[in-house]
C-alpha cells in the first residue's frame, strides 16, 4: 500500500508547532520545568495537548478520566477545555511527580475542576463503578503503565457514557510496534491492544500519526 502519509521533518514539525499551536503560558511554563526532569520526555507533545483541548470542548465534555498524570500536562490541556463545572479524575501513583503539577493546575486556576487519586488507576476506576459511576464519563486518557493498557480501558469503557471518546496514548510505543519481538511484553501488549481494537464492534476507531501515535475510541 503506498505511504498515504506526510513524513514530519524536524522542519515540518516546527512548522507544524508554529502554525499552529497556540501557547498557553502555564502550559508552557510547566512544558520547561517538566523538560528538566530526567524522565521529561514522558509528557504529551504540545500539539497534541491542544488536540485534546479541542476533542473536549468538542464533545462538550464535563466528567474525563486521566490514567497517569505525571507532572499534570494533559490534565491541564483538558482542565483549561473543561466548564467551569467540569471535572477531571486524574489517576497516578507518584506523589513527586504529581506534586508538581498540582503547583501549575493551582497556577492556571484549575484546581476545583481535578480530583486527583495517589492509587494505582485500576482501584480508582473500580471504585468509582462501585460508587454507581457507571456511563458518567465523556472521555478518558490512557497514558501509564503500558501493560495494564488491557485493563484501563475494559474499565474506562464501563464508565464512559454512550458517544464518549477514549484516547489511548503511544499505540506506536516509539516505532517498537513493528519488532515482532514477544520478548519485549510492552510492545506485545501494545500490538494486542490495538488489534483487538482493530475488531472491537463496541468502539468506532481513529488510530493517528501524532507524537507516538494515538488511538481514538467512540463507544458506540
Ligand atoms: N499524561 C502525562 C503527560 O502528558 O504529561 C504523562 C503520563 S506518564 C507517560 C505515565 C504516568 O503513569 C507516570 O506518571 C506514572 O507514575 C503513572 N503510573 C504508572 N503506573 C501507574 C498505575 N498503576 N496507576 C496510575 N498511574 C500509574
Ligand atoms: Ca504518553
């Protein structure tokens, strides 16, 4: 099948951030304080950020879920989108990192729109089914532990409502997709997610060439 796919230079790319994105000052200013950090290059591009902003206020989304925080990027991108009334169940199990961003979501004034949960994401989001919060949520990020991708999302599609949009973060996982190697349980478990996402009849299914690859599911 021919390459039906622009190849983003560097060039291209930093055309793409200057034509494009629109940058946020505490957005920006938590993008250089994360880049500090040996594990920096964990956070979401920018464009990407801003592609979520968009879905959200697209859908009119007011409940998301967050499946690893880290210093709180994504969180902010969709806080920023949300209503005033909106709310962000915001999922992680590192309190250093997630120190941090709780100092920029408090920065940018959107600190009554997260709930943050120090817990591993699967005990939160069994919780809040036990709690009756079945089909109360308009979109979910997936982005922690990769071999638990399984999990979060049979748990976040239970939780999503009707027409709620999941985003599944690194279906690429940094070209490794493409080693047939069974060794590598990550990358494994990233090639099974996305095939049984291939098949999954209860899902509409976008998967995109943006930063390491993104998967959109639409629950049907
Ligand atoms: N979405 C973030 C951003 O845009 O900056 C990046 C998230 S980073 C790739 C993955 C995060 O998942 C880390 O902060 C890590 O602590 C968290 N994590 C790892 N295992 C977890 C678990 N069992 N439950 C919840 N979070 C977990
Ligand atoms: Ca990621």
């Amino acid at each position: 099948m021919a390459n039906k796919c622009t190849y983003l230079t560097e060039e291209l790319y930093n055309y793409l951030l200057a034509a494009s994105v629109r940058p946020h000052a505490v957005l920006e200013e938590l993008r250089q304080r994360t880049m500090e950090l040996s594990m920096g290059h964990m956070q979401i591009s920018p464009e990407q950020g801003q592609f979520m902003s968009l879905l959200i206020k697209l859908m009119r989304g007011k409940r998301t879920l967050e499946i690893g925080v880290f210093t709180g990027y994504s969180t902010l991108a969709v806080a920023l989108a949300l209503p005033e009334d909106g709310k962000i169940i915001a999922c992680d199990v590192n309190k250093e990192w997630t120190d941090i961003a709780q100092e920029y979501w408090k920065k940018a004034n959107v600190t009554h729109k997260i709930k943050l949960h120090l817990a591993p994401a699967d005990h939160t989001l069994k919780q809040l089914i036990a709690d009756g919060e079945l089909e109360q949520f308009d979109f979910a990020f997936i982005d922690a532990d990769k071999l638990s991708n399984d999990k979060y999302y049979e748990l976040c599609l239970q939780l999503l409502k009707p027409g709620g949009l999941i985003m599944l973060d690194n279906v690429f996982m940094h070209y490794g997709v493409l080693k047939n190697d069974k060794a590598d349980e990550v990358c494994e478990a990233i090639r099974q997610i996305n095939l049984k996402l291939l098949h999954d009849v209860r899902v509409d299914i976008s998967m995109l060439p943006m930063g390491d690859g993104v998967t959109l599911a639409r629950k049907r």
